[in-house]
C-alpha cells in the first residue's frame, strides 16, 4: 500500500499563490481584506471603480512584500465582470477565490428613497454578487475547487428605520449566498455569508460621524476572519458566519 504525504504549507502564508479577487477592494474593508490576505500569501486581484485608491494600496502591499493587482470595475456591468474574470485567468491561469464586497447604501425613509436610489442599492449589493458568482463559478467547476465569499452584514437579520434598500438587498444576498452554496457543494466549490457588524470603516463613519467607536470593530477582524474561512480543510465548509463588535448595537 502507498501513502500519499500531506500537502505542506507554510503556516505564515498559508494561502501562497493562491489567486484572490476582491470586489470594492480600495478601501475599507475591501482594502483591508487585500492587505491580509496578500501577507498569507495570496495572489490578489483588487476590483474597485477608482484608479487612485487602487494605486495607493498596491504600493503599500508591494511595499510590504505582498502583491497586489489593481482592476477597475463597477459590479454592476454584467459585461464588464465575465471580461474582469476572463482577464484573471488569462494573466494568473486560475481564479481560487472570488470575495464580493463592494456596496453601497441609501439612507433614507421609504417615502424618500428614489427608485433610481432603491435600484442602484439593489445593482451593487444584490445584481453585483450575482453577476461575479455566474461569471466566476462555471471556472471554479472546472477546476474542481474554488470558494466565493459574500459579505453580507446584520441588515440580513434584523431591521432598522431609514435601510429598507440596504435591507432587501442583504437579505436577497444571504438567500443567494445559501442558493450558491448548494450548488456549488458538487463540484467542491465553497460558499460562505459572512454576516458583518458594524466596522471602523468610511461606509459608516462617513454617513454616521457621531457613532461611538467602541460600537465599531476594526475591519481587520473581518479580514482575520476571512482568512480564517479560506484556511480551513478541504472537506469542511463554513456556509454562514456572523462576526460583530463586543458592543454590537444592531444585534442582540
């Protein structure tokens, strides 16, 4: 009888060569997410809809002897995201992982949300996902693994004034995310909803400058946390996760 011997990998970069493409990945979380997973070793493809913020992190990343490609992208063009995946597999030969994080929010009463606000809300955080996941699945059965990570928020379980928007379209993106998973299972592709609390990031601070910050966690965590998901063996995954402040106020 012949025994295979287990991969060995290095436990500091435990994810080396793999190829990562994050969506929304200039800033914020995205940003953050692209700087832990190029220090485990991840080939990182960030996807964002501006030049500067792309250009500014991949010098930070290369700077600390990680690597990072910036692309531009707006989610919303199913066009542009089957080109955007096609290029990744053309420049890295395989597409590992696929993060969809970009989003967006309108916070407004129903009353006073616009159709055009409702629907673009809906385009980033719902059509976004969907698009990404139909361009980079059918390249993930093909090799026989993958994993697609959608980040999904408390707005996917409970519900707060002024959010209607940012409400269906998380919880359309946590029925997706279950949906993807049982189709991806087969083929040994992954899918995970990772459910985020509120985070020391511009998408809230911005809009609610006055939030305590002790109510927030630093969206390292979250990456730490994502990292943690892609990490974990072959035969085991992780369809929904929720990660939130110590002091989480949008969740019991």
């Amino acid at each position: 009888m012949t025994h295979t011997l287990p991969v060995m990998t290095d436990p500091l970069r435990p994810l080396q060569d793999q190829v990562v493409l994050v969506t929304g990945g200039g800033s914020g979380l995205g940003a953050e997410i692209c700087r832990v997973l190029s220090a485990a070793g991840a080939r990182v493809v960030a996807a964002d809809l501006r030049d500067e913020p792309l250009a500014r992190l991949g010098d930070e990343i290369r700077e600390a002897g990680g690597e990072l490609h910036g692309m531009l992208l707006d989610v919303r063009d199913a066009q542009a995201a089957q080109e955007l995946t096609e290029r990744v597999m053309r420049e890295f030969g395989r597409l590992d992982v696929l993060i969809n994080n970009a989003g967006t929010d309108v916070t407004l009463p129903v009353e006073e949300l616009t159709l055009e606000d409702f629907d673009r809300v809906l385009q980033v955080n719902l059509r976004g996902p969907f698009v990404m996941a139909k361009a980079a699945l059918p390249l993930m059965k093909q090799q026989g693994r993958g994993y697609i990570v959608n980040i999904v928020s408390t707005a996917a379980k409970r519900a707060w004034a002024n959010a209607s928007a940012y409400h269906a379209s998380k919880w359309g993106l946590l029925g997706l995310s279950h949906a993807l998973h049982v189709e991806g299972r087969p083929h040994r592709v992954k899918v995970t909803a990772l459910l985020a609390g509120g985070m020391r990031t511009p998408f809230i601070l911005e809009r609610f400058p006055d939030t305590p910050l002790e109510n927030l966690q630093d969206p390292r965590n979250v990456a730490e946390t994502i990292r943690f998901l892609l990490t974990q063996p072959g035969e085991t995954v992780i369809p929904e996760l929720m990660v939130i402040p110590m002091t989480e106020t949008s969740w019991p």
